[in-house]
C-alpha cells in the first residue's frame, strides 16, 4: 500500500515493441509481382530443366538383368558351376569414368529390421563385448541365438553385414581382353576414413569377415533408400572409351528367390548431374510451363477484367456472397 | 501487506454474499436479487472446467471443512481450552508446491492435460527396445524442454507466492501473553487470543472488536484489500466490552464464551453471540474485523481472534477464478482428438500392412523374420504409433502458452488503452482468451459506471409537487457558478469546493478512486431556498426532505483540518449528502446513536439514530429510525419508486405529480429516489422493536429475518418528493457504440435503471437511434410476455416477406418481463426477437437476470459473448460470459477481479476488441492451423515412405534432427507471427470496423479452414517425399558414380521440409520486422550450421547416422536443384491460391490492405477518424 508513487506510475513505456509500432515491411500479393514471379520462374525453370535433359541424355547406361539367365539363377552355384557370362552392347563408345554397378530390385535394405541391425563400433574395429551395446544387431547377434557367451558374438553382427551381396564381376572386352578395373574410390572416402576399420583378427567372437575396410563392404553398409537400389561396383578409368560390346563374366553366389529379387548388372557413365534420371529435367520443365502459363493466365485476366485495388464495395463480407 | 497477493490469488463474493452497501445506486431502482445471483455462481463453481487437480483440491478442502455442530465456540482467555477445538493456527498459505512437493505435483499437474499425458505414453512405448523408429528420445526430449518451460513458469509463480506467505506469517503484532502484550508471529497467533492493533496496521486474522481508543469505541477501517473498497467503514464494539479499554488486567481476566458460525466466505454477515456475566449478546459483521483490512484514523484496538489462518473470510474467498477456454482452443481440443482418431486409424492400417506384407516376404532370408506375422503386425502398430506421434503437434501448447502470455504483456502494455485519470492500464487478468476478444458477437453491458462514469451529481428535486433546479440559466463556467441567493449557500458552496479539492489530494492518498473533477452538486435554482425560508407547507416539506438526505444514510464522515471528508461507499449517497451540505444541512459527524447535522453552518442539531434497516437491493430502500431534535419519533426511508409507492400511506398529495416528475427526469436519463416519512407511535416502535431484536441476533436466517421485520415498519409513508442525480457518460462512449455496432457487435444494456432513464441514455450514447423502432415489451404476467413475444414475432415475419429492413429495431424489456420471459420455452421467444434487434436494452434487472440473459445468448446461439460490468452486482454476469471484462472505475474492483480483462474506460474496449483481439485471432489461429501443418508435413512423409519399406516403420530421418524439429528448426518464427502479425494497421481496423467480422464469421479458424490445412500438410508431406524419390530412383547415382542412401535421401526431404515449412509461415506472414527476418532466415542457417557440424561427429558410441552426409550430397547439383524445386513445387499451390482469392474473392482485409499500400500516408491523414481521435488525443500521440 505504498502511496509514495509518482503520478502516473502506471502509464506504459512508449517503446516500439511495447506498442506493436516496429517498422516493418508489409508486402502483399498484388497482380504485377505476382504475375512477374510466375512468368520469371516458369522461362527459368524451363531453361534449367532443357539443360539438365540435354545432360542426361548424354549419359549413356545399359542394364542387364542377369538372375533371369539360366546359368545365372539361384543355387546354380554349386560344384564350380557358379560361373555365368552376359554381354552389354556398347552401340555408343563410353568415354571413362565408366562406372559399373549391380542393381537389386525387391530387396527391402530399407527395412527397419534391417537398418537398425548394425553396430557402428564394431564396425570401427572396436572389439564389443557388451550385449546391451550390440542389441541393436538383433536377430543376428551370436551364432545361438542365445546372448550368454562373448565368444559366440558374430563379426560382423547384425542383418546388413550378414546378407552381403557377394556376386563378382570381371569384365573382358569383346576380344576377351581382360579390362582393369578400379575398387578404390567406390565407398565414400569418410567412411573408408573413419566409420570402418578392421577387426583386430584375434578380437572376441566368431569372426567370418574382419575386412570391414573392404570398399565393397562399406559400400554395401550404406543401405539404400528405396527397394530397387543400384551399389557401384568397380570405375573404369580408361583410357581408352568402351565400344563395341563388353562381356561380364559373374561369379553368382547371391540368392534372390527367396524374396522374388532381381539382379541386374549396370554400364553407365555420369553427367554433372549424376546417372541418368532424366525425372529433374522433366519435373523442372513441367513445372515451369505450368507457372508460365498461369502467369500468362493471369496476365490475360488481369487486362480483360482487372480487379480495381481497394475497390470499396469489397470491404463488405457479402460482396462476394 | 496482501496487497500483491490478493491480486491474483484473491476474488471476494463467490459465495452467499449479503448485500454490500455501495450497491444502493445500482440496487436502488432495480429489482436485484443479488443473494440469487451469487448462489448461482456458487453453485456453478464446481460445474467450471477447473481441472482436476483443482477438483482434488476442493474435496480435500471439504473434507477438512467438515466442521464439528452447529458453532464454534471459542472460550475467551482460556488457552488450553480452545486448543482442545484444533482450530487451524494463523499460518497462512497461498503458494501451491514446496520444495519436496513441487516436482511431483507440479508433473502430476501437467500430465492432467491430455496432450502431454498422451505425449508420455508414447515417451514410454519409445523405451521399448526394439519398437521405437526413432530412437529412444525423440519425443522425450521435446516433452521435457516443454515441461520444464512451463514448470519454470509455475515455479517463478510460486515463489513470489512463498515469498508473499514469508512475509505476512513472520510479520508480527501484539498479543496478550500472561497479562502483558507481547509481539508475537502472526502465524503463531491462535483463536482466543487478544491482539492490539494499532493504526495503519492490518489485521492479522478474523476478530472480535472489543475495546478502541476512540470515545464509543469505533473504529474505522479501509477494506480495499477485501473487496475493493476505498472508503472507510466504521466498526464499533459493544457496549458491554467497551469497559475493556486498554486495562491489561481487565483484559487479562475477561471472561467469557462465543459462540458464531462455522468458517464460511461471507464477507458482508457474520452471526455470533457472546456469552458474558450470564448474559447473551449479539455479535454482528459490525464488530468483527476481517483479516486484510486496515486499521484507519483510530490509534489502536484490542480485539479477539475469531477465525484465524485459511478460515478467515479472506482465505476462504481466494477462489482462483473459474477457468474459461476460448473457443479456438476448445476446437483445437476436438480437432486433436479427432486427428488422434485418425491416427489410430492409420497406425492399424499400417500395421495390419505390415502383417500382410511380413507374411509374403517371410521368406527373404536377409530378414531373417523369427515372429509370427501377427506379432510382428502387433508389434509394428506400436512402432507406428510412435513414428506418426506428432501429428499431433507437441509444441502447440507451449508455443501457444508463450504467445499468449506476450500477448497479454503487450495488451497491459498499450499506452492508448491507458487511463491517465485514474492511473490505469489495461490488464489482462489471464492470457488464455486472448483470441476471444476478436470472435465477440453479443456483448452484454452494465450502464452505471460501464456507459456512464458513475460519478453522480445532484441535479434537481422535485418536493411538494414541485421541481427544483429545473431552471436553464445553465452558467456552466465551473469558476463562476450561478450567484447563490444567501451568503450561507456561497459559503457551502465554497465549502464543497474546498472540501473537494482537499478529497482530491486526499483521496491521492488514500488511494481512493473517488472523483477529482466533478462537483456531486450542479443545482442551479435559487426558488429552492427562498421557498426554504417562506415558513408555508412547503418550506416544511423541503426542511424534512433536507434533514432526510442529511440524515438517512451511512456515509461516515472523516475530519481533516477542519473539512470534512464524506466517505460513502455509493456515489449517490455522496451526492446527497452533499447536496444536504449544499443547501445548509450539514452533515459533521456521527456516532453510534447520533447524526449531527450543522444548520446554515451555525447550530448544531443532533438526531438521535434509534435504527438503521440497511439497503440491499432486495429491498432496494433504506430507512433510519430517528428521533429529531423535537423529539418527534420519526422513519426516514427511501429508496426506489416502484418500492416506496407501495408502502405509502393513502390520500398522498403529492403522489401524482411527484411520478410525473419522476417520469420526466427519468427521460432525461436522471437516476431517481424518492424521498418519504413517517411519523411513528412510541407504542408501535416498541412493538416493533423487540421483534427486531429477536430478529438480529438470530443466528440462522438472519438476514432474511431482519428484511422481514423491517418490512413492517417501513409502512404508511409520506411522499415528500424525488430527487434526481445525474450520472454522466463517460468520454467516448457514443462513438465506441458506434463502431461496435459497425464491427457487427450486438449490444445489450442491461440496466438497473428505470425504462425512461435507460432509454434515454441509450439515446445519448447512440446505442438508439431516432430511426429505430422501439419494441417495448412491458407485461406484467406471464400469459400477456407470451401473446406480445409471439405478437412481435409475427410481426417480424410479415415484415421480413415484405423486405423492410428489419435491423433497425431496438427492442427494450424490463425486469418484470423477464422474470416471465425467462422461464421455460419463452425465452426461446425473447431470444428470436432479440437475435433480430440491432440493439436491446433490458431495464430493472437484477444481477442475477443479468447472467441468465448471458447464459440464453451463450447456451442457445453459437456466438461469442462478452459481459462489460464495473459493479459487484455485474460479477455474476461477467463470470457468465465467454469474457467478462471490467472497468475499474467507482465502485471498488469487485467486478474486475472477476474478470478477464480490467480496463480504465468502455472506450478502450474497441481497441481491446477491433486491435489487439482481432489481431489475437489471426495470430492464434494461424498459430494453431501452422503448428498442425508443420507436423503433419513432416510426419506424414514418413508415412509415404513406409509404403516404401516394406511397412516397417522405418524413419527417414535422422533421430536428433528429427527431435529438435519442433522445438528448434520451426519453433520461433510461429512465435514470432504470433506476437508481432498484423494484417492491417490499428487505424485502418478502427477506420473500418466491419474488418472485425473475421473473427465473429470464424474466417480463420473453423473445421474447414483447419482441414483445408491438414489437407495442404498432406500435400505437402506428398512432394516432400515423392519429388527426391523420383529423382534419386534407383539410387540414381552421384555425378561422382557414388550411390544416394538412405540418409543422405532423408536429408534432403527434411532440409526441403524445413526451407518448404519456413517459408510457408513466411508467405502468411504480413508484417515483416527484422525480429520475423531474423527467425525466419536464421532458422533456416542454424539448420544448415546444424547438420554442416553434425555431419562431423564421428565418436564412439553415437550412432553417427548423418555422419559427413551433407559434405557428400553437398558434391551434388541434384541436392541444390532438389531444394529448389521442392519448395517450389509445394508452395505453388499456396502462392497461387492466396493470389487467386485475393484477386478474385477479396476479403475486406485484403482491400484494407490494397488501400493502405495504395495512397500510403495520404490517405490515413486524409481522415484522422473521427471516432478514434480521443485516444490519440488522450495520449497526445498522433498516429
């Protein structure tokens, strides 16, 4: 109950924030920008999708889908029969880089089950010991099942690491030369870095692979987004281009019956926009026609029947009623 | 001491509450039944969604309360006796938690809201190992930075509560220990005991006055801690206490035993006796002095603690108040549970998916599949649930909380809703309606002291049949006031002014709000006292009618320097009594048995008070019982026509003129009284009066008995006459009318007032106008409120087909039809004819028919409404509304400590509603719709690409990413539109107030609107994942032959989703400060930064899912065109239909705005709106 308060001790501070009275800048929608905005995104759009097309086009990718050859099918591999050959015609000489990749169709490496089903210190060479640690390999932890000895621990654990796709390929030009072909350089250099070193030979667990510095390996660890996924396999860095036709000689190991996959073999080369997908072109070309032409729409509309700006009769809630 | 608690913790009235005196200008021409009224919302407080915790509360409250027989009793100086009652001691506790008790109930608090309770269930599900898609913490984390928040609220709240309990429990008084007084805690005082008091102290606890230092033992206290008050009320002790005084051994050996009612929330009664020397004594309100008032003009008193700590009536009356929800966020309520609904929806459809899908790719070894299919469908609905969890948004009700509370400061912060005057700025008495205020349709005023500034003048009289101060020689120069007739009226009128400008500087002092500017007399008619002195019938008649105004009312006078200050609780009594001074009847001072009066300002003459019968505004009349100085026995009453006429004695021969009179100043909008005696028989008084003390010392009923005993005296009256006080419109209020009306706003006046008077004042502030046609439904029975409804609503139907235009009726009823047109299926009737008025006034209401019209209008049409009210007799009705809002004026701050929003003057209410409540609106709606947005555009991506993955569930996003979404990526530029957006600027809203039908026609928020963004977040979430799946088909390799993954595409769709979510909010947003570029922008960039330093961190244990994933996508040219094209392709749709309605559908906020950008500042200065000019004037500010 102080009354000692000045007069007016209550008034409020005339400071901007206070009185909502911050400068500001307020745009709004009126037809010239708007119709300037569309028309100057639909010309850039095109522009940039006829571009990324031109460069696509110039990518030049054969794909042979090798699991449907009878020499190639599943199981076939037994005895030393496990050798199949197919031949990718090269109408067009492919300058290097070449890139060659296996493609797997209805293969979920996107499954939850199966994503989770690794473990990143492992993989860093790190020996895990720990259950709790390595729970997220589940199913695959120990080679019981049951996760009461350390010395039953699976190197690598984990579903990723386990189902690796182990076809081969080799490739031979159409005089049966052998081409050379590069592994290093398929992985990302960081994971190749970093996120994969090998398992210390003598480390705990029942150990079938410890390479996990294998480019093929990491390669394989980095799951794909989506069920139809391509992983590069070797670059050919020339020097001469590929023409003529080249053979692929595969040594088929990976069964895909089980889950109705398909395995192709992929030539491609690559733009500056990557493989060929054309998709971006298209998708920048389509939508720019269609902001053009809705900016051409409106251009057209705004000169038949413009709209008066701040015609009064609208600040009524029934004129459009 | 409880000055800055009682603030916000304290609401007196919400019980069974007698009538406070000050009600005698509202109550006096009023049919107020306010006992009914406050029943009510007694009744009603356990029906308010108060919560559940609070409904705990209130059991265990009831539980404790669950007092022992009839009384307490308290044995006076008996310590250990009284202890044997266990009366609760004196420590007092406002603060909700301690230390030990905070954090749990604190949680428990929270988790009572459903949202976060649903929130921590899925928080558990997530620790699950092996269900959760997203990591253990990906709700956790954002429900516990948004419980902590609003903990950290709570908790700063509960301090300044602990801090407040500190020092009043250690604050300490005197109390009588072993025969000598000694300073003792105010917490460890105890019932029984004897305290002293001294001056500008306050009282410790409830107590029974004993003994004062002033001769008859009064004292004065100021109770504007208990209800508002700021005048001083006198106590006295009884008689047979009084002997007490300040002897220590009197006081040590008193004696004795009380015996008075339970604790309960009554401020205005109490009923006790005391048992003393083999005698019963009556104890009333009138001894007892409550907790929380302070002692004035008195040097000290010795009292008895009665009740002490939270059964004292000030504890007992801090109610929080009842909990209301804007409608916004009752919608919202409903919209999540449906989205919930939906989501379980989708969670069983994903997970019988799964099951389906398990079932014909069990075989793929590299899956490994070791459950059943079920299980593994069972398992993957939890999986879902988890996944799609916030869909419903987490953030909504922090963000929504902090926005609003902004809002709030920002609505206590307006210097054009500042009232210099008086000191007051507007205050948002809580934050959660914010949004209302801009949705109202029918706001529900009181006239006095709402439309008028209660400021009551005396203006004329009418005496003997004849009307005084009728005259026009209107010299309204305040300095020169009309020559007064005798040297004795220039002498009092001096007298007035001096002593008004003393009460100015006093009543800085006091604090009292009591009028600075305005003279209480503006009489200018010298017949008056001419035929005073011509010693005929009528000089007679105006000497009792003075010595009536003198004489019959409770002001108490307060000398200071030889004025004297009139402290009345009702302004019309003030007026009176100085009216009475104006004329030469002045009114000195008063003890217990005598008024004096000081004639001409030369002889004394005293009247012997034998009784006082209160007013309430049941009884809308008071009386005094008096013996003159001639000794003649002598009632003097009055009080409202309707009452006084019925009690008249026959063959009156002023009657009829006199209600000509009356009818005349009514429809000049003057407020009335009526003035009568009677001369009673000793015989009869005698009677009458041992029923009357039968009656007052009764302790059940007491009240009620008193009223009717009263009744039986208060008969056979003579009319002496009526005297009419002005009650001025406050500034501004025709024009604030008028733009309400322009907004769409329907405005009901409801009024205690008389039919005429109400009329007329609803002309002069143009809520009337000539053009309308009044409807005037008068009826008397119930038969005759239903033919003329349904006469009138026949005629309305007719008048309809014939295409008249029909808004321009008003309709006016008064209180004795509503009480008919109230009940049953008639009010379906009223509210029809109403709902096609453009204007109702309802007369002679109570306070209670006052909430039942609120209640009919809320309960029956879908609308929003709003109650504006200054008085007690408004609180029910403030309380009933959607939002009760109170003007802090005249008669305390009953009203506005009910209410939602305080504000200085009616007029503010058009910023309140036009400004800050439409700009409320569009904030918190699109607050609201955006939250929603935002999360179903990111969530249900996850559920596109689960159709991908075989229905597992799996996230595309990486888990800390993914938790930081709502809390940091998209959290504060939607609190930064929600406190700075505006669509159009201030003036153009007042300029143009139909702009504020946005919110009435629920343009913003409705269930279309809101799924018309739910449908845009799908569409959304739609590009998000299908435009980079097609462009990375196949895993469609990098220009440098690597393959895309699963990370580095889960990357892309989220920085898309979160350029795409930003600049959505960016396209609805109208204002652009640099706070808004400056969240919206850096969003963006900390994202960046965020994932550039995250992509980094490769350590032990960390599963380093995005580890250098944006430095190899960043190598890519189809990441930046990905980028582009997303945001683009998504917000065309939104770009384009908000030009498309603009242009060819245009809100009128559009053209608003389309004018503003137009002709710029011309055309704001061009009109300086007329109607808005007062407040920039006020402020001196120009816009």
């Amino acid at each position: 109950m102080s009354n000692d308060k000045e007069p007016y001790s209550k008034k409020p501070a005339n400071t901007a924030f206070k009185q909502q009275k911050l400068k500001a800048w307020e745009p709004i929608l009126t037809p010239a920008p708007v119709i300037i905005a569309f028309i100057a995104i639909g010309v850039v759009f095109v522009i940039i999708g006829a571009f990324m097309i031109s460069s696509t086009n110039k990518v030049i990718e054969h794909t042979i889908r090798y699991d449907d050859i009878p020499a190639c099918r599943d199981n076939m591999g037994i005895d030393g029969k496990n050798k199949c050959d197919i031949t990718i015609n090269i109408p067009t000489p492919m300058k290097p880089p070449v890139y060659l990749y296996y493609r797997l169709d209805n293969f979920y490496q996107n499954h939850r089950r199966y994503v989770k089903s690794r473990n990143d210190d492992q993989l860093r060479g790190i020996v895990v010991t720990d259950f709790n640690k390595l729970k997220d390999c589940e199913p695959l932890i120990t080679s019981d099942g049951e996760n009461s000895s350390i010395d039953k621990i699976l190197v690598p654990c984990g579903l990723i690491a386990n189902s690796k796709f182990n076809d081969t390929f080799l490739m031979f030009t159409k005089n049966n030369t052998y081409i050379n072909l590069r592994k290093k350089g398929i992985a990302w250099t960081s994971d190749v870095e970093t996120k994969f070193k090998d398992y210390p030979a003598n480390g705990t667990g029942i150990i079938t692979f410890n390479k996990f510095s294998d480019e093929d390996f990491i390669v394989w660890m980095r799951t794909a987004a989506l069920p139809d996924f391509k992983k590069l396999y070797r670059i050919y860095d020339g020097p001469e281009p590929l023409t003529d036709s080249v053979r692929v000689e595969i040594t088929n190991y990976y069964p895909v019956q089980s889950f109705n996959g398909k395995k192709y073999v992929v030539l491609s080369t690559a733009s500056w926009m990557g493989g060929k997908n054309p998709f971006l072109g298209y998708a920048y070309i389509i939508v720019g026609i269609i902001c053009f032409v809705q900016g051409v729409v409106f251009l057209v509309k705004h000169y038949v029947s413009p709209r008066k700006m701040g015609d009064m009769k609208y600040l009524d809630w029934n004129a459009n009623k | 001491m409880m000055n800055s608690s009682s603030t916000n913790s304290f609401r007196p009235y919400n019980g069974n509450v007698e009538i406070p005196l000050q009600d005698l200008q509202n109550g006096a021409n009023s049919n107020s039944n306010l006992n009914g009224a406050y029943m009510n919302s007694m009744d009603n407080d356990d029906d308010y969604e108060g919560g559940f915790v609070q409904k705990v509360q209130n059991f265990i409250l009831r539980i404790r309360d669950d007092f022992i027989g009839n009384c307490r009793t308290i044995h006076i100086n008996n310590h250990e006796y009284n202890l044997l009652y266990k009366y609760t001691n004196n420590y007092v506790k406002t603060s909700k938690y301690s230390l030990v008790t905070f954090v749990p109930l604190n949680l428990f608090e929270q988790f009572c809201r459903l949202a976060n309770f649903y929130f921590l269930i899925v928080s558990c599900l997530q620790l699950i190992p092996g269900v959760s898609p997203t990591g253990r913490f990906t709700t956790l984390g954002p429900l516990c930075i948004v419980l902590t928040v609003t903990a950290l609220k709570e908790a700063y709240e509960d301090y300044k509560r602990h801090k407040e309990d500190d020092r009043v429990n250690y604050s300490t008084t005197e109390v009588l220990r072993n025969s000598s007084f000694v300073h003792v805690l105010w917490k460890d005082i105890q019932v029984g005991d004897i305290i002293k008091v001294y001056d500008k102290q306050f009282m410790p606890a409830d107590i029974l006055l004993l003994s004062t230092s002033e001769p008859d033992s009064t004292c004065f206290v100021e109770t504007a801690n208990l209800d508002g008050e700021t005048n001083l009320k006198m106590k006295q002790s009884l008689e047979e206490t009084q002997f007490l005084a300040d002897d220590l051994n009197q006081l040590s050996s008193f004696n004795g035993l009380i015996e008075c009612e339970h604790p309960n929330k009554r401020l205005y009664s109490f009923s006790g006796s005391l048992l003393m020397e083999q005698k019963v004594l009556p104890i009333s309100i009138k001894q007892v002095l409550l907790r929380g008032t302070m002692l004035r003009n008195t040097k000290w008193i010795n009292g008895l603690v009665l009740y002490s700590g939270r059964d004292t009536k000030l504890m007992r009356n801090s109610n929080t108040t009842p909990l209301k929800r804007s409608q916004i966020e009752k919608s919202t309520n409903h919209y999540i549970i449906f989205i919930f609904f939906l989501q379980m929806l989708l969670c069983t459809a994903c997970a019988i998916a799964n099951g389906s899908w398990t079932a014909s790719n069990r075989k793929a070894f590299y899956l490994s599949f070791t459950r059943s299919n079920a299980v593994e469908g069972g398992m993957s609905f939890l999986t879902f649930l988890i996944l799609f969890n916030n869909v419903i948004p987490i953030s909504l009700y922090v963000t929504m909380e902090i926005v609003k509370l902004i809002q709030a400061y920002l609505i206590n912060n307006d210097a054009e809703m500042y009232h210099k005057e008086t000191d007051t700025p507007a205050l948002a008495r809580t934050s959660n309606l914010n949004e209302e205020l801009g949705q109202i349709e029918y706001l529900f005023t009181d006239k006095t002291g709402t439309l008028t500034q209660n400021k009551m003048i005396f203006k004329k009289c009418s005496i003997g049949g004849i009307v005084y101060g009728n005259e026009t020689n209107n010299n309204r120069s305040s300095s020169n006031q009309s020559t007064p007739a005798t040297p004795n009226v220039l002498n009092n009128l001096d007298d007035i002014n001096n002593n008004n400008t003393n009460s100015s500087i006093s009543s800085k002092l006091h604090k009292s709000n009591n009028s600075v500017n305005l003279q209480p007399v503006d009489f200018h008619d010298d017949k008056l006292l001419s035929d005073l002195n011509s010693k005929t019938d009528q000089s007679h008649n105006i000497q009792e009618f003075l010595n009536i105004m003198a004489v019959c009312h409770t002001v108490v006078p307060e000398q200071e320097d030889g004025k004297i200050n009139y402290q009345a609780s009702s302004p019309d009594e003030n007026a009176l009594v100085n009216a009475a001074k104006f004329f030469g009847f002045e009114f000195t001072h008063r003890n217990q048995k005598n008024v004096f009066l000081k004639l001409n300002g030369l002889e004394d003459i005293r009247f012997e008070v034998l009784q006082v019968l209160e007013f309430n505004s049941e009884r809308k009349r008071m009386s005094v019982i008096v013996r003159s100085p001639n000794g003649k026995l002598l009632l003097y009453c009055k009080g409202a026509d309707s009452v006084i006429f019925e009690r008249l004695a026959p063959n009156q021969p002023y009657a009829d003129v006199t209600i000509n009179h009356l009818q005349d100043f009514a429809s000049e909008g003057l407020r009335t009284l009526c003035i009568a005696y009677c001369e009673l028989d000793q015989q009869v008084y005698q009677e009458w009066l041992k029923e009357y003390q039968i009656a007052s010392t009764a302790i059940i009923n007491r009240e009620a008995e008193i009223d009717r005993v009263a009744e039986i005296i208060e008969t056979n009256l003579f009319l002496l006459g009526a005297t009419a006080i002005e009650d001025k419109l406050q500034k501004g209020v025709p024009e604030a009318i008028n733009i309400l009306r322009e907004a769409g706003i329907k405005l009901w006046v409801l009024t205690g007032d008389k039919q005429e008077t109400a009329i007329n004042i609803g002309y002069s502030c143009q809520l009337l106008t000539p053009e309308m046609e009044l409807v005037i439904i008068n009826e008397q029975s119930k038969e005759n409120t239903i033919v003329e409804l349904n006469r009138r609503l026949n005629d309305l139907s007719t008048r309809s087909n014939s295409t008249e235009n029909k808004e321009q009726m008003a309709l006016i009823v008064d209180g004795n039809t509503l009480n008919h047109a109230l009940e049953g299926h008639i009010k379906y009737s009223l509210l029809k004819l109403a709902k096609n008025c453009s204007a109702v006034v309802c007369c002679r209401v109570s306070p209670s028919q006052k909430a039942q019209l609120v209640r009919l209008v809320k309960d029956n049409l879908a609308s929003v409404t709003l109650a504006v009210g200054d008085g007690a007799n408004d609180v029910s009705m403030i309380q009933a509304a959607h939002v009760g809002i109170g003007i802090s004026g005249e008669e305390g701050l009953q009203a506005c400590r009910s209410s939602d929003y305080s504000i200085g003057q009616f007029r503010f209410l058009v910023r309140l509603l036009l400004v800050h409540g439409r700009y409320s609106y569009r904030r918190i709606s699109k607050l609201v719709c955006y939250c929603f947005y935002k999360n179903i555009a990111l969530y249900i991506t996850q559920f596109w690409f689960t159709i991908f993955n075989g229905w597992s569930g799996q996230t595309l996003y990486e888990r800390y990413t993914l938790t930081a979404y709502n809390v940091v990526w998209t959290f504060f530029p939607i609190i930064i539109m929600g406190i700075m957006e505006k669509d159009v600027s201030e003036s153009i809203l007042i300029e143009h107030p139909k702009l504020y039908q946005l919110g009435p026609k629920k343009i913003l928020f409705s269930f279309p609107v809101f799924w018309g963004w739910v449908l845009n977040g799908i569409y959304h979430s739609f590009v998000f994942f299908a435009i980079p799946a097609a462009a990375s088909y196949k895993s469609n390799a990098y220009s440098g032959g690597e393959n895309s993954e699963l990370f580095a595409f889960g990357l892309i769709c989220f920085a898309a989703i979160i350029i795409t979510v930003n600049l959505k909010l960016a396209l609805e947003v109208r204002y652009w400060t640099w706070v808004n570029h400056l969240a919206t922008w850096g969003s963006m960039v900390v994202f960046f930064c965020w994932i550039l330093i995250y992509g980094r961190v490769n350590a032990k244990g960390i599963d380093s899912d995005l580890f250098d994933v944006i430095y190899r996508i960043g190598e890519s040219a189809h990441f930046y065109f990905l980028l582009l094209l997303v945001p683009i392709i998504a917000l065309w749709r939104d770009f384009g239909w908000k030009f498309v309605n603009r242009y060819y559908k245009p809100m009128p906020h559009h053209i608003a705005q389309e004018l503003l950008k137009s002709n710029d500042s011309k055309y704001v200065s061009k009109r300086t709106f007329s109607s808005y000019a007062f407040d920039t004037q006020e402020l001196g500010q120009s816009d």
